[in-house]
C-alpha cells in the first residue's frame, strides 16, 4: 500500500468522538455544536428540497452562491472578489486546505507549519508529498521567535500555513505578527496558506486580519475557509479557496479531481446565512464569549490550569499533576472513568508535548456545565 500513508495515524480528534460515544462521555473533543443552525438557513433547506437543486452545481460552486460569498468577503478582505475568476466552493474547509497543498507544491517542496497546528496540516503535507518544517509557536501566548521563522524561510520552502485564529492554542495574530510573515513571505517569494475557518470567533479586544488583505499578500495568499463555524453547519461540508486567477485556475482543476464539487442543495441553503448582517456575527461573538467565561471560570473553579483562547473555541488544559506517561491513555481514561471527551494535546505538536489536553467549548451552556460537573469529579 502506498508509502505517503504510512507518515500519519487516522485523526486523534475523530478518533476521540468515536471513543467519546462508546463511553457515553460529553464529547469535547471533536469541535462542533450542539445547537441549531440559524433557522433562516434551515427553514431555506426546507424549501430546497422541494426545488430543482438534486444535480451537480457548476463543478467551483454555485454561481449565486459565490457572488453572495463574494459581496461577503470582498471589504474585509481588501480586494474586490471576482466571483467567477477568484473562488472554489469545497467541501469543507479540509478539502480547501488539501487542494491548497496540492495547488502549490510539487513532490519533495518544503512548507512552513506552525506547532501546535491543527492535525490535519501534517497528513495534508505529506499526502501532497511536501515536507513540513515546524516553527514553535512559544506558549503562554504562543509568540514566534522572528529569528526561528526567518530560519524556516531561508530553507527556500514553497508555502507557509496560517491558522488564524489558531486551533488549537487560540492565537489570534496580531497585525504586527501577520506584517512580519507577510514581508518573509515577499522577500523569499513564499505562498501563504490561510486556513481562517474562526475568522467571525475573536474575542475582545482581540481582531482578526485576513492576510490576503495586507500589501502585497493578494497575489500569494491563498485563503482557506469554511461555513461550518460560522452557520453551526459542520455536517455540510461546505468550505472555499479564495485567491487570484492565477491561483484559482489550478485549485479547480484540483478540486475538479478531488470532488468534482460540494453539495448542490447545500449551497444554496446556506445564502441567506451569507447575506446576514453584521449584527449576526457580532451575536455569534458574543454568545461565543459568554460560553468562553462560563467554560473556563469552569476550570478555574475547578482549579485545572488551562490556556485563555483569543479567538476560536478550544482551551489546552494541562494534565501535568495526574502523572500520566501518556496524554492518550489520559484522555481514554477521562472519557471512560469522568465521561468527558477531550483530544490528546500530542495530536498537535511536533514537540514531545505529553502534559497537555485540548477540550472545546461550542455547546450549549447545558452540555458545559454537565461537563464541568463531571470534571469535578476529576481528582
Ligand atoms: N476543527 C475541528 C477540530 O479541531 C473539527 C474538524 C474536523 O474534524 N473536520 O476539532
């Protein structure tokens, strides 16, 4: 069987929700919600069933589907997108992210991951045959060493990947930060994968920039995203590529062969989820803060040490004082013995990390506090 396959496991994290229902534990593991999307787009998937939408959409998405993506995008991210020349609708951001990989690097390229990093970066990597290069990301707040990422950029590497806001350490990059990247990335002529699937889950008084937007960034950014956080709609897969012609030419005819295209009925629910106002993204932040307070006062209740997330919705929670050899076996234990799912910290390190676990806080307040409840139970 092929070699690529043999440089990753299946994933930590959905392996963990599959643990997580065997044991009947409250699962945090695998972030997704457990409340409703926006009943605008559900009572919208009503009428589409009825509609002529059963067949195939226009293989890079649906045409009224990525001009409302379009009128979206186009201020925050600083550049007037063309809806016909500059977007790929994927299934889910996963496949944005694997066609971003397999759009720019040839076999044996070297591409820039930050550690921690969302797992699937590495399986991406190898599975496009490039060849990560991890830089720390230095916790408690997860700084970079300017010298260390200069470093990786001199190893002539094809692209660098960006989570924005980070899972699973919550990092929201400053705009000093995203500046200093995106001059390496010009001065070493260096792509820039951006995966900002929680672009709309920042906290105060922390924001978010695309870095597509900044000067110099639309011709080599290529950016990853997906509706799943933003519309409560993980099960629909739907996801994009945002970036120049050039780019985009090439992510279709990945995506092409990939997929051949999202789902049709899907896409077109979900637009009056993309032609909301402000005043829905602003209620998203807020109902994410409030359940960020009540999770982690949770933990501090409970006197278990966790990081503060600036964005995103997962919190690290350091296991150190259970003396366990492994966070594996520790988070088999906590789903068996204290019914919580979480996911081993080591799923998304390159360093030998064993002390930390990461849990994540999209629930309904009920579900938390039914998880907190448990893990007072803890010790
Ligand atoms: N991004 C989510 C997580 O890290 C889940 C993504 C997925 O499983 N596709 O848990």
């Amino acid at each position: 069987l092929s070699e690529r396959t043999a440089g990753f496991t299946d994933s930590v994290i959905r392996r963990m929700t599959r643990i997580s229902s065997q044991y009947g534990a409250v699962n945090l593991s695998q972030g997704f919600p457990d409340f409703e999307p926006p009943k605008e787009i559900l009572n919208r998937l009503k009428e589409v069933t009825e509609g002529d939408f059963h067949q195939y959409s226009i293989t890079w998405g649906a045409q009224n589907f990525r001009e409302a993506l379009a009128e979206k995008q186009s201020g925050p991210m600083g550049h007037e997108i063309d809806p016909d020349k500059e977007i790929v609708v994927t299934c889910g951001s996963t496949e944005a992210m694997m066609a971003a990989m397999m759009t720019v690097a040839n076999p044996g390229d070297k591409v820039i991951v930050f550690s921690p990093f969302y797992e699937n970066y590495g399986a991406d990597a190898l599975l496009s045959g490039a060849e990560p290069i991890y830089v720390p990301l230095h916790p408690p707040l997860f700084h970079f060493d300017r010298d260390e990422l200069e470093a990786a950029f001199q190893k002539q590497p094809k692209a660098l990947i960006l989570c924005n806001p980070s899972n699973p350490c919550g990092k929201v990059f400053t705009l000093e930060e995203l500046t200093f990247i995106a001059e390496l990335a010009i001065k070493y002529d260096v792509y820039v994968i951006a995966d900002e699937v929680y672009e709309h889950i920042v906290y105060e008084p922390h924001r978010h920039t695309y870095i597509a937007s900044l000067p110099g960034m639309w011709e080599r950014t290529i950016s990853c995203s997906s509706l799943s956080k933003t519309y409560s709609i993980t099960g629909w897969r739907l996801g994009y590529i945002i970036a120049s012609p050039e780019i985009i030419d090439v992510a279709r005819k990945v995506h092409d062969f990939l997929t051949v295209g999202a789902a049709a009925p899907l896409q077109e629910a979900v637009i009056p989820g993309l032609k909301f106002g402000p005043d829905y993204y602003e209620s998203l932040r807020q109902k994410y803060t409030k359940k960020r307070e009540l999770f982690l006062n949770g933990l501090d209740d409970i006197g278990l040490a966790h990081t503060v997330p600036e964005g995103a919705y997962y919190v690290l929670m350091d296991i150190g004082e259970f003396h366990y050899d492994s966070d594996l076996e520790f988070c088999e234990v906590l789903a068996r013995e204290v019914g919580v799912g979480a996911v081993p910290g080591s799923s998304f390190f390159k360093e030998p990390v064993n002390h930390l676990i990461r849990f994540h806080f999209a629930k309904k307040d009920a579900t938390l506090k039914e998880a907190l409840d448990r893990l007072s139970q803890i010790r």
